[in-house]
C-alpha cells in the first residue's frame, strides 16, 4: 500500500484530508437532460464501525455506554472490519472517491481496513480520499459514559428504565450532562479542544441526536461532505463511504429526511438499529442553493409528504442495505439502479 500524506485542507477546516499521491480522479459527462439530472446525485455507503470492546462483542467486558470514550475494536469487530472491507470490494464495482469517519479509534479503524481492502484491488480502486472529521463522532452519551447499560437500565444509578430508553432511543432526549469538574470532562476537552477547532464548547458535555443533526452533521454534509463529493462528480454524482457510529449515522439519516418535518420518518428514524460492519446506501441530489433532497435508488428526487417533488412517495427511511443494490448495477450510472424500492428496515 502506498503511503500517504496528511495535510489540512483549508476548504475542509475542521477535517484531516488524507490524500494518496498520483489520485486522479474519473470525470464525464451525463447524458440524460431531464430536469433532475441537472444536479448530481451523489450515493453514499454508511457503515458503522465494527464491534468495539464495549459493544458487547469482548469476553467479561459488558455492554456499556460508550459516546465519545475512545476504545478499540475488539477482536470480533477487527474480523467485522475486514469483513466489511472485502463486501464492499466485491458489492461495489465503481470507485468510491472519498472516505469519511471520525476521530475515534472503533470508526477510523474500520474505515482504514476498507480503504486497505479496496488499495489491493487493480484498476485504479484505491479509495481516493481519507477525510477525518470530529463531526462524526459518536453522539456524546453525557454522565452515562462508562457506565453497563444493564446496570444504568436497571436503576443502580438512579434513573427509571423508560428515561433511559428515551435517552437511548428518543430524537430529541438528552442524557445527563458531564459537569466541568468531571475527570471525563477535563480529559475530553484536553484530547478534543484543537480537534474541534479549538474551542472548550464545541466538545459536548451531552447530546440529543436532534442537536448531532443540527450542530455537527448539518455543517458537515454542507461545508466537508457535498463539497467533496461535487468536486469528484462523474455520471452524474460522486460516491462516498461514511465509517461512523450508530447514533452519527442515525443522525445523518435524521438530517438528509428533515425527520423534524416528518413523523413517520422519525418514529421510524427512532426504531432504526444499525448493525455494526452492515452497510447501508443513501442517494441525494446536491442543489445549487446548498440544499440537497434525498433520492430513490434510481436517483430520483422523492417527494416529500406535503406533495412536493416526484410522484413517488417518500419511504418511511430511503435507506436501503448493501444488498439490495444488483452486483452488476454498483455504479453511479442512475439509469442503472432499480427504481422504487421501499425500505423495510424498522
């Protein structure tokens, strides 16, 4: 594998871009002049990273709230990682232009067995980007963080087992906070501060997925995602692979969807597991104002409840697994993949 360099990119302020030397990227021209083939339409692969030491997954060790907390892999999420890695090559016949995760060990370490698995392969598929960003981080789990979720759920700490799961589950519910004099707090600001572009408040003391949605991931997909991505554009969008966490990824869901707007897409944003090392595909469309609009798997914007956009209807979630896309249509070509599949994922 050919080493890399690291650099800042100054358009990417708050993410670390890994670029390997010699990466050329693809370009043509999109042929279909219909109206929504106007602007990109760009497909992203989301993962979350492999069973960590604390998913539950490492022998005597239980499941616990984890949040920002940097642990490693386990050794099941090390073979989910790899795993992941060689599905993506052998599901995902195009090229994937960049590669986004966060700062945490669980995310990076998943993300850096795919982007090794797809650098093997000829052809020119080595991932052409390594964008790490802060704003992916795992959704910070406040006072609950290295605590057993058995334990936390079962009121050894005082708290009643539906406040909990709202904790868990609820879109807007925010944890317990970290108090300043927390020695989990001051470690935190001190491993974090500069990472988040230097300032103490941007490290969370505590979050509600709606507030990862609002004060992360919005000004990711705007100022580091989008950006990326239309500056990789070929047959009519570009491709991304997302590592991130389970509640980072929800959240991103949360934010392409506007669930805020939608309550059927929230009860079931709310529902959605996401297991580890199982990717998912998202497809939306770049606007010229900044906005974006999600798409169906054949890239057509879908309409939202009010009655806007296509005829077709919004899924509850359009986000669909890995393996509803045909081998043989991995590709950004849009007139390739099949229209009006409906996600069943709850």
């Amino acid at each position: 594998m050919a080493h890399t360099a690291v650099s800042v990119n100054e358009d990417l302020s708050s993410s670390i871009l890994i670029t390997p030397p010699n990466a050329a990227m693809e370009s043509s021209s999109d042929e279909d002049t219909s109206e929504n083939s106007c602007y990109p339409v760009h497909t992203l692969l989301l993962s979350r990273h492999g069973d960590s030491i604390w998913n539950g997954g490492q022998p005597g060790v239980p499941e616990t709230f984890t949040g920002w907390t940097d642990v490693p892999l386990s050794p099941k999420g090390v073979e989910e990682a790899k795993s992941l890695g060689q599905e993506l090559t052998q599901r995902w016949e195009s090229t994937i232009d960049a590669c986004f995760t966060s700062t945490l060990q669980r995310a990076q370490m998943t993300a850096h067995y795919c982007y090794w698995a797809f650098a093997e392969l000829p052809n020119n598929r080595e991932i052409k980007r390594f964008v790490i960003d802060y704003r992916l981080n795992e959704r910070h789990y406040g006072s609950l963080q290295g605590f057993s979720k058995e334990k936390v759920e079962k009121g050894v700490y005082g708290h009643g087992s539906s406040t909990v799961k709202l904790w868990r589950r609820s879109w807007h519910a925010v944890p317990p906070l970290l108090g300043d004099d927390d020695p989990r707090r001051k470690h935190e600001v001190t491993r974090f501060k500069e990472i988040c572009g230097g300032q103490e408040s941007k490290v969370p003391r505590g979050e509600s997925l709606s507030q990862v949605a609002k004060d992360r991931i919005q000004p990711f997909i705007q100022e580091v995602l989008t950006p990326t991505l239309n500056s990789s554009a070929r047959d009519g969008g570009g491709t991304g692979l997302i590592v991130a966490h389970a509640n980072s990824l929800r959240a991103l869901i949360g934010a392409f969807v506007d669930v805020e707007k939608n309550p059927v897409a929230l009860r079931t944003l709310e529902r959605l597991r996401i297991p580890t090392g199982a990717p998912l595909v998202l497809r939306y469309q770049s606007l010229p104002d900044g906005s974006t609009r999600v798409c169906d798997l054949g890239g057509v914007p879908i309409r939202a409840k009010d009655g806007s956009s296509t005829e077709d209807p919004q899924p509850d979630l359009p986000v669909w697994p890995l393996g509803c896309v045909p081998n043989q249509a991995a590709t950004n070509d849009r007139r390739l993949f099949p229209p009006k599949v409906r996600s069943d994922r709850r």
